[in-house]
C-alpha cells in the first residue's frame, strides 16, 4: 500500500501537531508504568515516612507466595475460558445472523447492545441473576437438582464471572467476525457447494480459513481483555472470592495495593502483568504474520 | 455427456420476475450461448441450472433427471465464475483437488485426472502455487481447470472471460471453444459480449427482459434475426433500423415489394455500399458526418437527405470522403430485413430469402 506524505515547511510544526496526543500518552501511559516499575523495587514502610529500595525483593517475595501462584493459574482458567466461550458463541451467533437475509440488520443491532453495557453494571446484572437467594438462576438450576451458591462453591463462583465476563465480549466478537464473514466472497462457497461440500464442510475448509486473521486478531484481543478489562465484572460479582477462588491478577493487584497497601508487591505484580501480556502480543503477531497468509 | 432441457423455467424476486418463462433444450455436447444486455436473465437463469437460485416454477432435467430440487452438488455439473472463485488459502492443485475429494475419489484417480487437467491447460508448472501468485489468465485456466477434473454432464460459464483483458479474451475464448469440441462436454455460456457469443456458440440465446428473443445457430441470429431487439443487439456497429418515411420516397423503393404490415426497415452497415451494383437498387442519398478509420474498414456515419436519419455503414480501406459531402448509399432488396415496430418482430416469413 502506498503512504500518503505530506511536507511540512516548518520542522516545528508537525511536533505541535502530535504535542497533544503525545502529552496524553506520556502523563497517562508512560509516566505512571515507569512508576509502577519504580515502586516495584520499593518497599514503604507501614506509616509512609519512608521508602527503602530493595532490588526484586518484591519479585522473590511475589514468586515465592502461594496465594499469587494460585492466582495465575485462576487468571489462565479464567482467560483461556473467557476467549474460547466468548469466540465460540460470538462465531455461531455470527454465522447465523449472515444466514439470514431479511433480518440480518435487527439481529446485528440486538446483538451489540451488551457491549455498551458498563463492566460493572454487567457484573451487578449476573450477580442478581445468580444471587442465591433472590435470583431466578438458583432458583431454576434448583429444579435440576443442583445447589447453586457461587458465594461459598469456588467453581460456582468462577462459572460465574467466566460468563459474565464472556457475555459482555460477545458483542464485539460478533461484530468482527459478521464483517470478516461479509468479506469472504459469496461465489467462493457456491463453488464449494458446487464442488460437493456440504454447509459444515464448506464452513471448516473455506469460510473458516479465510476468517483466519479475524480469528487470531479477536484472539489477542480477547485474552487481553480477560486479564484486564474484567475487573470490574470480578469487583461487582465476586470481588475475587470466595477463598480467592475467582482472584484473578488485575483483581489481585488491586486487592494487595489499595486494599492491602501493599503498594511495593502490587507494583511488582502490575509489571509482571505488563510483561506477560507485552510477551503475548509479541507471540501471536509473530505467529500470526507467518501463519495467516493465503 | 447429457441434455439440459429447461420447461417453462420461471424466477421471481418477490414480485418482480426476473426470468418469465424459458424453454430450451441443449443437445449433448452441445455449446449454448446465452447473451443478452445486462438484466436480462441470463446469469439468474444460469444460476438456476446450477442449484445457486430456487426455481419459482417449471422444469430443470439435467442427462433427463429432473433436478429442480437437486442440491448443486447433487446435479453433476460444474461452474467457472466470473471472478474465478477460486479458494485463496490453498494451492493450484487443492484447488483442483477439492470437488474430487468431497466425492471420495480414490487418490490414484484424483491424481490422474489433475495431471490431465493440468496437461490439458498447460497449468502443471503452477500446481503448487497459491492462486494470489497467479496472473488472470492464468487463474481462469485453474478455474477451467477445476471444472474439468470433476469430469461433469455439463459446463456451465459465467461470462469467464470479462475480467480479462480484450487480448486475453480473445485468446481465451479460442481456447475455451477448441477445450469444449475436444472434450464434448455439454455447456451452457452466458455473457453479455456478442462477438463471444458469436465465436463461440454452437446456437445462441439472445435474451432480453427474461424472455428467450431468438434462438438459432450465430448466422441465423445475424443473417434473419427474428426481432427488433436481435437486430439491434447482434452485430457491431449495430444494424441501421429506419422507419419506412424516412425512405419512402427513395429511388428503387417501388420495387421492394415489402410485406404487409412493414413499417421498420433494417440493412447492416456493411450491406450498404457507395458504388451502385448492378440490378434493382435501393438508393439513398445522404450527406457524411464523420469517417472513423478502424483498421482494414472505415465506419462513416451519414445522415440521410430529408429525414435526417443517421446511418452507419462500414466501407472497405480509407475512402477519400471529405465531411458533409453528398453521397448516395444503395442496398440490395434481399439484404433488407422488414420489421413491424409495434409487435417488434420481423413481417417477412421465415424461410430465409436466397
């Protein structure tokens, strides 16, 4: 693709230009993460008279800990789950609406009106609706024979805000892939019914290949926003418990800085999240760009 | 090897018919062309053989099996697209591959018939290439090419040539009607190109508005077209058509002895000539508007004395003619085609004049 360029005569100009965007990435972006990665060496004593610096004392201290190791391991049940369940419903609701010819458009509206819904309030409608004692959920799931309290089950608990969480994604999953499935070509899965390949077959070797990058593209996404944008939800349903069942790391981080004000390990656990979500991103471009091609 | 018979083959959308009632039967091995301005019907008709569009009502009988509800796959016949279709993410010979293994073709025969395919198409050297790495001739051979290994009752084209370039095309067309006899596959083509149309048909369908205007071998359509809209369509530059006033009063009109009912006269441009043949003529005199040199023949555009009626006619070579300069054009009787404007169709009968 061809760049378009344009020539500033004056050399200050263009920096004047990107001064705002710049100052808002600087002040809210980069200043704070430097700070985080400053205090993560730090350690405050109880009254905050003063810090003392002690190199990864806090990451020794962080690895060594139980409680955050279980905390990684409920972050990666809770973010694998989160993606497969929101992608794969999304998909199917995506497939679906794109069969539909008459009214494609109401379905697609409907659709995504749970993505303007705030984390939080997502949270508090799902806490409701499985709220052990006043809830329709329980109240049902009852009926089957099942004794739903996510307040003491901490499976229960995670259930529920992998569902939670995974309902609000769905909106935007579905609106990418109703676009990526727009943009395969019509003709091409005629030729494959031509060709004698049945609806499932033509979706698994034609329609779904081709949504490869939109696949891979709603899969860093998707990760990225289980193992931070869910804080809210986890806040509003479970706050990270019961027995730190559901207390996944952005949840952690905020629990041990602001409630514990342990502000030295939570900074050292927001840079480890960092990390790991800079190394992912970096995995799946790489593996993208070599394996999304045709 | 089969017949395709269409019986009263009607399509609507909602209220609107887009194809009104079509009978037809290809022979076996027999190449029909479908042509017609765009909106005709003629891709929604190919469409229809080929189980992409249900069928409002009528019959669809492939190798004599009625297939109107048939699933595409189910009809034994194989499409080549006007944008190819060919599926991105695999290579030539997965292309070719791919209806051959939904079949459950044994892999000796898959292989078998991919290497004659590829033969045939000259397209072996590009087995293993993905199809963005291809030149447009090429994929339109790799789209031949899916449809050849399938081995099917019938071929079935959707104007494959006009995303190619007009050099391409015409090579293209060449190749397709020599692969057609060579195979003696039964094939229904659709385009919008005449001079294609007219290449490559063994009879051709002129359609207009989803209805069937004439059907007959290219020079039967060209020598008696059978309709206002044939003449018009068929032939480039298109027949001159000229009301019966404009040259009532013409030398040599007397004689031509017109049916009842006569009121539209067709000539072919290059059925009028400047230097009067010998006979009864008829003759019209016109002043030049405009010479368009072309080649091995010139286009001159006339405007006929007292009607105003403009004319072409194609001449041999590069006449000296200035513009605005008085000519006389003459036909032959024989080379008129009578036409009654209000039922658009021809007023002669129709065996054809000697």
């Amino acid at each position: 693709m061809q760049t378009k360029r344009t020539i500033f005569p004056n050399k200050l100009l263009p920096y004047l230009l990107l001064a705002p965007q710049l100052a808002v990435t600087l002040i809210f972006f980069i200043w704070p993460a430097v700070q985080a990665v400053k205090s993560s060496f730090e350690r405050e004593d109880p009254f905050g008279f003063k810090t003392t610096f002690i190199w990864f004392d806090n990451y020794k201290r962080l690895f060594a800990d139980p409680t955050y190791l279980n905390s990684v391991g409920k972050t990666a049940v809770f973010a694998v789950s989160v993606t497969l369940l929101a992608m794969s419903v999304s998909l199917l609701l995506a497939v679906s609406v794109n069969r539909v010819l008459r009214t494609n458009r109401l379905y697609t509206t409907l659709l995504v009106w749970p993505y303007a819904v705030a984390p939080v309030v997502v949270g508090i409608l799902w806490w409701f609706m499985f709220n052990p004692s006043i809830g329709i959920a329980p109240y049902l799931l009852r009926g089957l024979g099942i004794n739903w309290n996510h307040r003491i089950d901490g499976s229960h608990a995670m259930l529920l805000v992998i569902i939670a969480a995974s309902w609000k994604q769905i909106s935007y999953n579905f609106l990418f892939f109703v676009a990526g499935l727009q943009s395969v070509p019509q003709s091409l899965t005629e030729a494959a019914a031509i060709d004698g390949a049945g609806p499932f077959k033509r979706f698994w070797t034609i329609v779904f290949p081709l949504l490869s990058p939109t696949t891979f593209f709603l899969l860093i996404v998707n990760i990225n926003y289980a193992m931070f944008d869910t804080f809210g939800i986890i806040d509003a349903t479970t706050s990270g418990g019961p027995a730190q069942a559901t207390n996944i790391l952005v949840y952690k981080v905020y629990a041990d800085g602001f409630l514990g004000l342990n502000i030295g390990s939570s900074a050292a656990q927001s840079v480890v999240l960092m990390l790991i979500v800079i190394a992912l991103t970096a995995i799946q471009f790489r593996y993208i760009e070599r394996r999304v091609q045709y | 090897m089969a017949t395709i018979n269409l019986v009263d083959l009607k399509k609507n959308y909602g209220s609107v018919p887009a194809v009104k009632g079509i009978n037809l039967s290809v022979k076996d091995g027999e190449l029909i062309v479908l042509v017609g301005p765009s909106g005709c019907g003629k891709s929604t008709l190919l469409r229809m053989v080929a189980g992409l569009e249900s069928v409002t009502s009528g019959r669809i009988e492939i190798a004599g099996r009625d297939v109107v509800k048939a699933e595409p796959a189910e009809r034994d016949i194989a499409m080549v697209f006007q944008n190819y279709a060919l599926y991105p993410h695999m290579t030539v010979r997965q292309n070719l591959e791919y209806g051959l293994k939904n079949r459950g073709t044994p892999r000796e025969e898959i292989d078998r018939r991919v290497k004659e395919a590829a033969d045939i198409l000259e397209i072996g050297p590009m087995l293993d290439r993905k199809p963005r790495q291809l030149s447009g001739g090429q994929r339109q051979r790799v789209a031949m090419g899916r449809a050849i290994v399938r081995e099917p009752a019938a071929f079935l084209f959707d104007e494959p040539l006009s995303n190619l370039d007009a050099k391409l095309r015409v090579q293209m067309r060449v190749e397709i009607r020599k692969l057609q006899r060579r195979l003696k596959t039964t094939s229904l083509y659709v385009t919008h190109d005449q001079l294609e149309a007219m290449t490559l048909a063994d009879r051709l369908v002129v359609m207009n508005n989803g209805l069937v205007e004439q059907l007959g071998t290219p020079t039967e359509v060209y020598d008696r077209p059978a309709t206002l809209f044939v003449a018009g369509f068929i032939g480039s530059p298109p027949m001159n058509l000229l009301s019966l006033e404009s040259i009532a009063g013409a030398p040599g009109f007397e004689g031509l002895n017109l049916p009842d009912g006569t009121d539209v006269i067709g000539i072919r441009p290059d059925q009028l000539v400047l230097d009067q043949p010998t006979g009864q003529n008829l003759a019209l005199a016109a002043s030049v508007e405009l010479l368009e040199p072309i080649g091995g023949e010139s286009h001159l555009h006339v405007r006929l004395t007292g009607s105003n009626q403009a004319v072409i006619l194609s001449v041999p070579g590069r006449p000296d003619i200035a513009e605005g300069a008085a000519v006389t054009l003459y036909a032959r009787p024989a080379d008129l085609h009578p036409f009654n404007r209000e039922s658009g169709r021809r007023t002669d009968t129709a065996v054809a004049n000697p």
